[in-house]
C-alpha cells in the first residue's frame, strides 16, 4: 500500500549499509533513521522468511453449504462491481478472478447464521478522513491497490476451498508485529473492497479486545461482540453481528475485554463460535483484525482458525527481527503473506508500493 497522504521523494539508498546485519536493522528500526523494507528491495529475499512446504488439507470432510442465487445475495441496491485497475495496478501481477465454486446443499444440522437487525449508517465523511476507502467515492489509487490485494486473497481462498479446508478457507487474519503498522487500516480496506464484490461479503471482526478500534473506525454504535460470545455459552455469536448500510459489509465488535481473553480465546468453544460465523453462508469472508502479535496472544491463538493471514509490514517501521519473531508467532495458520503498507513512491517510477509474499 503506498502512504496515502503527502509524501517527500525518498532518499537514495545508502549503498554503504548494504549488508547490514539484522542487529543493526533493529537498531536502526529503534531510532527509525532508516527504512529497512524500501532500502532492501531488490535484495532482501521476502519468500524466504514465509517459505514452508504447502498446506495439507486438514483431514476433517469438507462442509457443504447451500449456496444463494447471486440475486439473492445482495440488496438490489447494490452499486455496480467498480471498474478493472487501471495503469496503477497493471504493474503488479495480473490479477485472476475467483473461479466460482460449485457447491452442492445438503441439509445443515444447524440453521444458517442470518445477521438480522437494522442497518447502521456507516459515516463515509469520517472514511474519507481516515484516507479509507469510501464506498461510493471515486476509483482512486488506494482502491486499485487493494483490490489486487483482495483478488490474491480471494482466489487463495479459492484455493483453500477446493483443498477441503472448510471453514478456514473463508478466514484472513490481519496481523503485524508491532502497534501502529497499519493492521486496523488495511482490515477496513480490504473489508470494504470485498464488499463490493458482487458474489461474496464480507464480516469484518474487531479482534483486538484490549484496544478495538473497528467500530470507531466506521462510526458503529457499541455493543456485545466475539469475547461476549466465547464468555457466555448462551450467546449466539450471529445477533451480535452489526449490519451497516454498506452491501455486503457486516461488522463483529470485540466485545467486552477481560483479564482472561487469551484463555477464553483458546477454548475448544472458539472454534464452534468461528464456525458459526460462516454457517450456511460460503460466500462469506471473514476477515480479523488482531492486536500486533508479539504484544499480545490473540492474533497466535487466532491464527489456528484462518486459512490465510496478511501480515502488515509497515516502511519505514517494521524489522527484520520482529518480522521473524511475528511470522513465527502466527506459525498455525498455513499461509502467511506479507502486506507492505505506507511504501513511499519510488522516483523510478514504480507505483505499486505493494509487496505480497507467497509461500516458496
Ligand atoms: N498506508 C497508509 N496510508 C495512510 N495512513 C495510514 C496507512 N497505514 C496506516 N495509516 C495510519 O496509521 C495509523 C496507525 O494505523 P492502524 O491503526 O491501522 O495501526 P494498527 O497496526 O492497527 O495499530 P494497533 O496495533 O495499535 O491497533 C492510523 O492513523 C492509520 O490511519
Ligand atoms: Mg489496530
């Protein structure tokens, strides 16, 4: 993602601090005089860091949901699918559309999770402040990016359903390793870039219990979320479901925060309320937005449930090491891929500030 905001010309690259050892990157990274990711392009190997073996499908069958005509699925008032990217977007990889999967119903043993209720006014002046995607506004650079972003998701999900994932095909956690890197940001754009999908939607999840910041984000009144349902086994996690005015965006709270959240989060009941979000509903991504991973549990304990996980490099910001300790934090989840987020432009011209990290 590139910075949306005014941006100096980046400095060259100091050809002297090539070979830089990771403790000088660190240190580098506390007095932040450098930028480790921009100065390491071309030569800092991502796929290294993410590359492991492909993921095995897990032996559990694979759940079949009925699915709903496209029709069905979305308001008539939805507003028409937004124009292919344009030059921006044509220097990255190409995207490929989702291909759509057929799925075969059979009787469900328990009802789908319908989100009910009215549907909130999601405040589009406070969106466009944040430099957040605003639904109706106009094709911008920032909406380009993240629909190349979205499409790689998509169609890994893709992937995931077709190797028997189940339920954690339609996952994504977002995570990084420290505060301020951009994870809430990029979680509400690709919510929001999903959502104009015409053949899925999208629950966006506060998962950042201690510090939520989702609902503030869109101008979302309060109420009862995720850690309510793990805590209280009469709950159903669906009612606490927001609808928004947005098609296809629906919104989970975080609920309220306890001293034992990490504890409730890794009982066997979490993984019933994740499934519950997703039942009877294939078409549906669910995305998380999780607290930096190496200042809190959530995001390890969360990525046990997803098939994917964005991990959020900010430029400028993130190091090498924490990277490292980050990625292995969030080990369970099958594939991780890196974000680079708030890349300056570069005067050679590239636009796409973008990295995105692929399993080797
Ligand atoms: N690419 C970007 N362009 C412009 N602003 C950005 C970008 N990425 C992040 N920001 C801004 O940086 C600030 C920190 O981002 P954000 O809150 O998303 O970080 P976070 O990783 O979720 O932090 P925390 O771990 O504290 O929840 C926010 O004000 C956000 O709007
Ligand atoms: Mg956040």
């Amino acid at each position: 993602m590139t910075d949306h905001r005014k941006i100096p010309v980046p400095p060259q690259p100091d050809a002297e601090s090539g070979g830089q050892s990771d403790a000088a990157s660190d240190r580098a990274e506390a007095t932040g005089r450098e930028s480790l990711f921009e100065r390491a392009a071309g030569r800092f190997d991502f796929n290294s860091i993410i590359a492991k073996p492909l993921p095995v499908a897990p032996e559990a069958p694979a759940r079949r949901f009925p699915v709903k005509p496209p029709e069905a699925q979305r308001p008539a008032s939805a507003p028409a699918p937004a124009p292919e990217p344009g030059p921006a977007a044509a220097a990255a990889p190409a995207p490929v559309a989702a291909p759509a999967e057929p799925v075969e119903p059979v009787a469900a043993a328990e009802p789908p999770a319908v989100f009910h209720g009215e549907a909130h006014p999601v405040d589009r002046e406070h969106l466009r402040e944040q430099g957040l995607i605003v639904p109706e506004g106009t094709v911008t650079e920032l909406l380009e990016e993240f629909r190349i972003v979205k499409r790689q998701l998509l169609v890994q999900a893709a992937d995931l359903r077709r190797q028997k994932a189940g339920a954690m095909a339609q996952r994504i956690l977002v995570s990084s390793p420290h505060p301020g890197e951009g994870k809430t940001y990029c979680a509400l754009n690709l919510a929001l870039s999903i959502a104009a999908e015409k053949e899925s939607e999208v629950l966006l999840v506060d998962a950042d219990f201690a510090k939520p910041s989702i609902l503030s984000a869109l101008g979302l009144p309060g109420g009862p979320g995720l850690m309510d349902a793990l805590m209280d086994e009469e709950l159903d996690v669906a009612d606490c479901v927001l609808r928004t005015d947005i098609p296809g965006l629906w919104v989970l709270p975080a609920g309220d925060t306890t001293s034992h959240d990490s504890e409730y989060l890794s009982s066997s009941r979490t993984g019933r309320v994740l499934d519950r979000l997703t039942q009877g509903a294939p078409q549906r991504i669910v995305i998380f937005d999780s607290p930096p991973a190496l200042a809190a549990s959530p995001a390890a304990e969360l990525a046990k449930y997803v098939g994917q996980t964005m991990v959020i490099v900010r430029a400028d910001k993130t190091g090498r090491g924490s990277l490292d300790d980050a990625i292995s934090l969030l080990g369970a989840c099958p594939n991780v891929q890196l974000l680079l987020n708030a890349a300056q432009f570069s005067p050679s011209g590239r636009r796409f500030g973008s990295y995105y990290g692929y399993r080797g």
